[in-house]
C-alpha cells in the first residue's frame, strides 16, 4: 500500500505529460490510499478541465466514479491534532499535511511531485518518478 497525493490520481485518470509514471505507478503497487480530502481537491482539479472545455460532464462524472472506485475503502480521516503537529513542523499546507499524517499512520510513503511535501517530508514522502521505476 501507497499513500497518493490527489496530483497523482489526477495524473492516472487525466492524460498528461505525468500519466506514464502514474500508470507505472499502479501497476508496482495498485493499493492506492488517501485521505478523504483527496475527493474535494480532486473535484477541482476537474472543475478546471470543465471550464476549459477540455472535459464534458459526462466524461467528468465517469472519471470520478472511476476514481472512487479505485479508492473506495482506502480513504482516511487524519485526527486534526497529528496534522497540526506537521503543519508546526513544516511549511506546508493542512492539506498537504493530511496526505503526509495518512502515511505516517499507516506506516507508508506518500508519492507526490509537490516539491515542498518532499523536502519537508523526505522519510514520508518520494518522488512520483522515484516510486514508478522501483
């Protein structure tokens, strides 16, 4: 089991220049977790392709159900108190933090490009790239 950032499930399910990796990704280690959060974020990232015309409603809609299939019974509530620790330790967002407490909890790494994740977070985090070609 991984933990993902939503960056990352956005690569798999929206083609792009990062979907490869994605796709390697899933086939070394399809248990893919998150924190709940990641269907918020995920929404506006499609909210994003809608506005461009770059998705239909119907081909958002099948790309989240699709979405939270894969993820269905791997989504997690961080307790508030384990990611306001990380946020007074680091420099990254509370929502940053909720990808980085799910990890730690469950004694896993985070894969995500986010830069400052894996700078502030170099034991609980590794580069998409990096957990791709393992």
């Amino acid at each position: 089991m991984i933990v993902v950032d939503t960056n990352v499930i956005a690569y798999l399910w929206l083609r792009g220049a990062h979907t490869a990796h994605a796709e390697a990704l899933l086939r070394r280690d399809p248990d893919w977790a998150a924190p709940l959060l990641w269907r918020s974020e995920f929404r506006n990232v499609l909210a994003g392709f809608l506005r461009r015309g770059e998705l239909d409603l119907d081909a958002a809609d099948q790309i989240v159900a699709g979405a939270e299939d894969h993820l269905r019974g791997r989504e997690f509530t961080p307790p508030a108190l384990t990611v306001l620790e990380l946020i007074q330790r680091s420099r990254c967002s509370a929502y940053d933090c909720e990808f980085i407490a799910v990890a730690s909890d469950l004694g896993v790494r985070l894969v995500t490009s986010d830069k400052k994740i894996l700078a502030d977070f170099p034991k609980l985090s590794v580069a998409l790239e990096t957990a791709a070609r393992r």
